[in-house]
C-alpha cells in the first residue's frame, strides 16, 4: 500500500499538523500553510518554503513532514492552488515583490530560512538579489541556467512547441492541451529516476492530483515565460547571505556540472553544496527526508 512508503508517510504528517492561512498581500489574498514544530525550543528557526512551476505547497510537504524541528510555512505561488493571481503580470520581478510582501506580512520575530524549489529557486534568487530579510537562501535544484538550454534537446524543442500551440488553441483547447494527461504523465515519467514501483506510482499520482492547480491559462503561460526568461545566475551576484545548494545528479533541468560552475562563482562566504545521489530533479519527492536532514544541520550551524 501507498501508506507504507516512507515520502507518503512524512506528507500525511504534514498535513496533519498543518493549519490553512490566507493574508493579502498588496491586493491579493495569499492562501499558505504553517506547520508548527513539534520539537525544539522556543528561538526556533523558521523556514518559508517557494514551491516550482505548476504545482503547489503539496509538492514540498513530505519535506515539512520530516522538517520537525522547525516552523514551516509554505504559500501556494500567487495564480497557482488556493492563492489569487496577481493584479500585475506574473513575471519574476512581481514574484519576487510579491514574496517580499509575504515575509514581511508574515511578522515573524527573528529572519527566515528562505527555499526555493526549481521555478521557486528562480524567484527566491531575484527576492535574494534585491531584499534583505532572510538569514540564508537554500536553492533545491535550482535551475542555474536556462530551464530550456538543459541536457535534452529534443524535449526542449518540444516543450517550446508545447506551449506555442497552448497559446495559440482557442482558450477551451488551450487549457485542455495544458492540463492533458499525456503531458503530465509524461513528464513525471521522464523526470522520476527511483525503479521502486510504489514510488513511482506515488510521485504520477501527486502530479496528477497537483500539477493543473494554476487559476489560467493566462496565469500558466505568463509563469511559463517567467520561468524561461531568468536563471538564478541571472541574480547570484547580488546574493547577501549564504547559500546552500541541494541538487540531483540526475537532473534534468539543469546538469550537474552547470550547478557546480553556479556554486563556484557564488561571492557568499560560508556556501555550501549538497549532492544526492540517484536522483534528478524530483528530489522533494525522491529523497525528502535527506534534504530534511541537509536543511536541518544547515539551519542549526546558522543559528547558532
């Protein structure tokens, strides 16, 4: 049973000690949910979590499940689940405002840890590059260089095309293409690297349950251009506090040699690089409780 594997384990616990807020942030309602430590002392760290493109804050919650020690807050992006979309465009620059207003409205007594996650990892880099209210940035698979220049050639011809003609259908057929089984299946498929069946079968099912959860077809294009357009390199210069760096060294997205090349130029003393083993871009689903673990030991020598 889906029960007895370790990553649904830690997500269903999540979701049991997790509480549904909403804030309004600039002229949007912002829909997040905190997941309160269970252990710990009272000083305990806290950590907003920025969930990738087209998904939502299920995505990283076997992460929160293993993450124990420490308040958690995970927002659904602005346009994607339970959150309003912007009034403005959906462009990282608005992103990166937006997840300004979302700390800040957070009053949180002592700075967050800041993840980002894949599209999230983009975001976080530009709010990083531009604002000062986080202790460290943790960027888990971050896509280092321009999601559509990854390994896979032809799959980033074809994802071009994709989106191509999902902007040009009419708006029913559009959203349809968008939403369609083949291509979610598809790319869960292509991205899971664990031979373990049951795993796999978790990870399709929570693409399927979570992947089409953007507001429109306006919203899903407008992120899609958003996550193409920028790359973290594109703000790490500006980076004022340590980064830890979490990659797959199967990943998909961006290689590992291009993520070693991102670390080595980050100006930011006290950085550090974790890599896992086996897997690719999927690592909050695939190994959630050793990026746990990675976040932890971080956040405790930071703390300190």
């Amino acid at each position: 049973m889906l029960e007895t594997i370790e990553q649904s384990k830690l997500a269903q616990e999540a979701r049991a000690r997790g509480e549904r807020r909403e804030i309004l942030v600039g002229d949007s309602k912002t829909v997040y949910w905190f997941y309160p430590a269970e252990f710990g002392s009272d000083d305990k760290s806290a950590l907003v979590m920025i969930h990738g493109y087209r998904g939502n804050h299920h995505g990283l919650e076997a992460i929160a499940g293993a993450l124990r020690n420490s308040d958690v807050y995970i927002p659904d992006l602005p346009g994607f689940g339970s959150s309003q979309p912007l009034k403005a465009a959906h462009a990282i620059a608005d992103y990166a405002t937006w997840l300004n207003g979302f700390i800040e409205a957070l009053e949180l007594t002592r700075k967050p840890h800041l993840l980002g996650h894949s599209f999230g990892s983009i975001v976080v880099s530009a709010y990083a590059a531009e604002f000062d209210g986080i202790e460290s940035l943790i960027l888990e698979n971050p896509v280092s260089s321009p999601a559509l220049g990854g390994p896979r050639a032809a799959a980033t011809a074809a994802t071009r095309s994709f989106f191509w003609l999902a902007k040009v259908l009419p708006e029913t057929l559009g959203v349809g293409l968008l939403k369609s089984w083949p291509m979610v299946r598809g790319m869960s498929i292509v991205m899971t690297k664990s031979r373990d069946k049951q795993l796999r079968r978790w990870i399709h099912e929570q693409h399927d349950q979570n992947f089409n959860d953007f507001f429109s077809r306006t919203v899903a294009l407008q992120a899609y251009a958003a996550s193409i357009s920028h790359c973290v390199g594109d703000f790490s210069s500006a980076f004022k506090r340590p980064v830890l760096m979490l990659i797959g060294q199967r990943d998909d997205i961006t290689s590992v040699s291009e993520q070693n090349r991102l670390f080595e130029s980050l100006m930011v003393s006290g950085s550090k690089l974790v890599e896992f083993d086996s897997v690719g871009h999927l690592t909050h689903y695939e190994v959630p409780r050793g990026i746990a673990e990675a976040i932890e030991i971080w956040m405790d020598a930071r703390d300190d």
